[in-house]
C-alpha cells in the first residue's frame, strides 16, 4: 500500500454538473479522494460548468460524496467564475506569437486530408498560416452566420510524453488544440492547465479514456510556465456491451441503487471487488476501509464491467 506522507500539494474530483453521476464516475471520485488521503495531499473539488449544466447537479454530486463520507478541504472551485482567468491566459500565449483564430467547423476537419502517422482527429493545420486577407474574409463568412472563429494554440506538432502511476509511458502527438471554441466557451484542455495550476494541483487521477490527451495539457502548461503534475489514469466501468457506461444503461446512478435498495456499505463492496481487492482483506463498508486498502500498484489496468441490478 502507498505510504502516508505529506506532499504540500493536492489532488481533485471535477465534474460535469450535467446530471446524476452513475457509479463509474463515483468510483473515479472515490480513489482521488483516497490517492490524496494516503500521499497527505488536500482533496479539492471542481465544477466544470462551462458546458452541459442541469440546475442542481452539483449540489447532489456533492452531497452524494457526503453520504459517502467524502468532503472536500476547500470551498469548490467553478470555471463559470472564473473567465477572466482563462482570457489572461490565451493573452499570455497570443503575446508569445503561440494563437490564431481558426475558421474551420468540424466538417472541414473530418474532410480535410491529414498529415502522415497523425491520429484520426487531428487538427491538420488549415489555418494556421493563412494571410491576412484569408482571415479577414473568414471571419467576414463566419459573421454572415452569427459565428466567430476559434482561437487554437500553435503547437510544435510534435509527439510528447508523460508519465503515469498506473500506465507508464504516455505519447500523443500535441497538435494545434483548441483554447477557446468558435461559440465562445473556453476549452477543456485549456481550463483544466489553468485550473489545476491555480489550486496547486500536483497529482491527476481520473479516467484512463483521458490519458491521451495529458501530453497536451502538459506542453500547454509549460508554454504557461506552470508546474505540469503527476498523473494516474484509473480504468473505466463499461456496460456489459463494452461500452462507457451511461445512464440509459439502467439503474447505475447512486440515487438508482439506493431506490433498489443497496446501502452504502453495499456500494464499497462493488468498489472492493471491481478493483480486484475482495480477496484481500475484510469487507469494505466505508471510504477509510478504501483508504487502508487500495494499493495502486497493484491495481488492475483493466476496465470493469458493471451490470445494473433490476427490480426493488
């Protein structure tokens, strides 16, 4: 088991307030939780509501963690307020020559012919050196449609690496990757850089569906002249077609198992042995059982399937 040491430093749950969270995303939650109790980092939470947003959602994803004796250290952290930071950011890249607008939607992406040996998705870097009168009339049809450009990173467009706990070497080709979208809501890869730095993020745990995009975030983060973290992508839960779990999945939401009747000492359960750890041990029944127990170097790299319990 890890040891217990104190870092100075903190780890985090940040999600979408779009909905309930199902019991992958819980699990995902649980173990940030239990990585920052046992390296003696502070557990923060953030609301990442720049996007989907169901009045509510946050206040039951938090209060679900309560019940299940999870409270972060500190008050949550919300993008929605925090804007100006993520302006300030992409001012500091575009005064290093590192922006351009983009007038590309994602139908041009996807017909556009890429580069050799770059993943399906890449940005194939049609407008990163257009002249000006090409901008001009772009942003002159983008305003035709009450639509503005996107703002992307100019990128060395090569492949950079970083470390993981559980996955070792990490590689992905860095390409031009959107700051702020052509709607105006700032980007993913943008926000978490910024965020992350801000509240002293030192270590990332969350879904390995994510790993491919870390190399990014720590090249931006570097061109932002912040301290790139650690990291420790977890495994997903998949329904039992293989596929990411959903809602429309059945009963896979906390609030769904509790109608169904399952306590919370039955939902430390399933965490135990969907990580492979029921073997090891007595019972799990609370979060300081998970807390003594989680080894991550012995944790599988495995996804776990999840099949939704059915009747009352």
């Amino acid at each position: 088991m890890t040891g217990t040491h104190s870092v100075g430093g903190a780890g985090r749950f940040a999600p979408s307030p779009s909905g309930d969270l199902h019991i992958g995303n819980i699990r995902t939650g649980l173990l940030s939780y239990v990585r920052a109790r046992q390296t003696g980092r502070r557990f923060l939470w953030r609301v990442e509501d720049l996007d989907r947003v169901k009045t509510g959602a946050a206040d039951s994803q938090l209060e679900v963690f309560a019940d299940l004796g999870v409270v972060p250290d500190e008050r949550p952290l919300v993008q929605s307020a925090r804007t100006a930071e993520y302006s300030d950011a992409i001012a500091r890249l575009a005064a290093d020559g590192l922006v351009y607008e983009c007038y590309c939607s994602r139908k041009d992406i996807a017909q556009a012919p890429s580069a050799p040996h770059a993943p399906p998705g890449a940005y194939p870097g049609t407008c990163r050196s257009l002249g000006e009168g090409e901008r001009e009339s772009a942003r002159r049809r983008l305003e035709a449609n009450n639509r503005q450009p996107a703002l992307r990173l100019r990128t060395d467009n090569r492949e950079h690496s970083i470390t993981d706990v559980l996955l070792g070497r990490v590689e992905a080709l860095v390409d031009d990757l959107v700051l702020r979208r052509g709607d105006g809501v700032y980007a993913y890869n943008l926000t978490v850089v910024v965020d992350d730095a801000a509240s002293g993020i030192d270590e990332i745990l969350r879904g390995d569906d994510l790993a491919s995009s870390a190399p990014r975030q720590a090249y931006l983060a570097q061109l932002l002249g912040l301290s790139a973290p650690g990291w420790v992508h977890v495994p997903l839960v998949l329904n039992d077609s293989g596929q990411r779990l959903a809602k429309r999945d059945g009963a896979v939401t906390y609030q769904q198992l509790r109608s169904l009747g399952w306590s919370v000492e039955d939902v430390f359960a399933w965490m135990q042995q969907s990580l492979g750890f029921d073997g090891i041990g007595s019972r799990w029944r609370c979060v300081d059982d998970m807390i003594r127990s989680v080894d991550f170097t012995g944790m599988p790299t495995a996804p776990t399937v999840f099949v939704p319990p059915v009747g009352a």
